[in-house]
C-alpha cells in the first residue's frame, strides 16, 4: 500500500511541476523546472511520517550532493547537444552515468 | 525580458506524454523509497537529485521544435537539439536552487513544523531559480 502512495504521489507532484514548466516562458526560464524538486517533495513528505523528522533531514543532506552531481550531468548535457549537436534522447539518458559517478564521487568524499 | 504564462503549450503535450512524466515520476519516487529502505537514507538521499524527468523532457522538446521547423518546411535542423540544450542550461541553474532546498530543509526540518519548513524550501528553490536566470540574462 505504502508503494502506491509513493508511485501516485510522485507522479502527481512531477507531473504538476512538467506541466509549470511547459507553460512558463521564456524557455530558457521553463528549463530550471527540469531540475524542479520534484521527487524530493513527494519523497521527504512520505518520509517525514513513516520515518520521522530526523531521517527525512538525513536524505536532505545528501540530497545537496545529488543536486551538484545533477548539476555535472546538465553541464554535460549542455556540451554534448548545444556544441556537439547529439541528439537529446540518447545522450541525456547515456550522461545519466555522469550523474552516477559524481554521485557516488560525493557520497565517498563527503558522507560516508 | 518577463516570466509568462502561455497555455497554448499545454496543447503541445499529447496525453500519452503527459501519462509518461507520471509513470516516471511515480516508479523514480518508489525506486528512491526502496533504496533508502535497503541502503539507509545517506545513500537514497542522493536519489532525491536523481535527473529522472529531466531526459523525457529534453527529448520532448527537441522533438517538438523538430515537428515546428518540419511543418515551416525545414526538414533538417539542428534547432531541435539546440533548444534541448538551452533546457539543458536552464536545469543547470534549477540544480543550484535544488542544493539549496535540501540544505534549508537538512538544516530546519529537524527544529520546527515540517509544513512551513518544506513551504519555505519550495518558496527559496522558485526565488533562487528566479535570481539566477535573472543574474544570467543580465550578464548575457
């Protein structure tokens, strides 16, 4: 049960936040709705009462990580399709690596 | 230059791209859950900042400007991948204001009531978001 409160919740809350994101303009301002906290809010909120307020502000923490290493992957997106002119599919799910290491790189450097 | 809303975006989406975000939103969310169950919240934490969304939407866009220059009569362009770049840009500058909310809500959340906590981390990320796409189109 508590999975499909996650599942509908998540996909509630990312799904508002896709749909701000297609109807503000300028595009270059609906972009930052991409890196929008929206598996986050649905996330901390579902934790914040099964598990208390202490291990939600836990996942916070290396949140702030997870944000640096999204940062990387978007740098990389940015170089990949805007200079090299990759196609987006492939590369922004290909880059997803990129995330990976970095996240890991932060978890090994910062929070272990 | 000003935010604005346009509706007429809204019929840009088909409803199977729309049922896509969702069941990406929803599995990523469950998924996060899991491997904070098996791994501790260090580790699912980080999962919190997982660009999940973030590739359906760039191909989306890429796709949509493609359909655009296709129907002006262009059949190849790289107007697609550009804007999906320029997204790209965008969600760089969101990642910053996404650290910040998680630092708001590591800091606080564990001091006072959750609700206003989680309001202000939501009110900093869209007013941080706000002052950097404004700072970039200034120093552009």
């Amino acid at each position: 049960m508590e999975l499909v409160e996650r599942f509908l919740l998540g996909g509630l809350i990312v799904s508002a936040f896709a749909v701000v994101g297609e109807v503000v303009r300028p595009k270059s301002f609906a972009g930052l709705f991409g890196a929008a906290p929206s598996v986050a809010l649905a996330t901390l909120t579902l934790t914040l009462f099964t598990e208390g307020k202490h291990y939600a502000a836990l996942e916070a923490r290396s949140m702030i990580a997870g944000a640096f290493a999204f940062l990387g992957y978007t740098l990389a997106c940015v170089y990949f399709m805007g200079r090299r002119h990759l196609r987006a599919a492939p590369t922004t799910v290909a880059l997803l690596a990129v995330w990976g290491i970095l996240a890991l790189g932060f978890w090994s450097l910062f929070l272990r | 230059m000003r935010i604005r809303f346009n509706l007429a975006g809204l019929k840009q989406i088909k409803w199977n791209e729309y049922l896509t975000r969702f069941l990406l939103g929803g599995a990523i969310t469950v998924i996060t859950g899991l491997i904070a169950k098996h791994f501790g919240p260090v580790v699912g934490g980080l999962f919190l900042a997982f660009p999940a969304i973030f590739p359906s939407g760039a191909t989306l866009i890429e796709k949509h400007e493609r359909e655009k220059k296709r129907r002006a009569g262009i059949p190849r362009t790289m107007r697609g991948r550009l804007a999906a770049a320029l997204d790209a840009r965008g969600a760089a500058l969101g990642t910053l204001a996404l650290a910040a909310f998680g630092a708001l809500i590591w800091q606080l959340l564990p001091l006072y009531n959750a609700a206003v906590i989680f309001t202000g981390a939501l009110a900093l990320w869209l007013a941080l978001a706000i002052l950097m796409w404004r700072i970039r189109k200034l120093a552009c």
